[in-house]
C-alpha cells in the first residue's frame, strides 16, 4: 500500500522534499510508499511556505524530518537517517503519527 497521509475526508499531508541530496530524493521516490501526487521537490523557502499543512518535511539543509499537523503546533521532529534506505521508513513513522 502506498502512503498519502489522508485518511476518510481528512486532508492529505504533502511530503516536502527540501534541499536533499540526489541519493535521498531517490530513496523516497523509488520506496514506493507515497504516491506520487504527494511528493512535492521544492528549492525555496517561499515554497516551504506555500504548502501549507498538513505537511511532512525532510529538510537536507538541517538534517531533519519535521511533521506539521497544523500551523498553531509544535512540529514533531526526527533526523534524516545516515542510511537513505531507511528514510522512507523515517518519514512513514511520522506520517502515521499525524493521522
């Protein structure tokens, strides 16, 4: 099953993929885990901005995982994995935990 973040007429969550490296961009893309739709590749922070939550966002610049259920709460946060093989699963994890 792939993963989009929505569940019954709750509003999908956007995966953000945010300055990461090639090798990462990858990993999340071939895990097959989100839909494709989800998947947002932005270079910006004005895009960051413009997608508004819910959103998941695995920024390559600090080396975290940050999960946005609204725009009044803390984030919930993790760090990118050293293993791109498992940063599909790190962004699952959180993915489940915004439902």
């Amino acid at each position: 099953d792939t993963l989009r973040g929505s569940g019954s007429g709750d509003a999908p969550v956007a995966i953000v993929l945010y300055k990461l490296d090639p090798a990462a961009e990858t990993a999340i893309k071939e895990s097959g885990y989100f839909e494709v739709k989800a998947l947002h590749v932005i270079a910006t922070e004005q895009e960051l901005i413009d997608i508004g939550p819910p959103k998941i966002v695995i920024d390559g610049s600090t080396g975290s995982i940050l999960a946005y259920a609204d725009n009044s709460s803390q984030p919930q946060m993790t760090s990118i994995p050293n293993d791109s093989s498992k940063l599909a699963d790190a962004i699952a994890k959180l993915l489940q935990e915004l439902k």
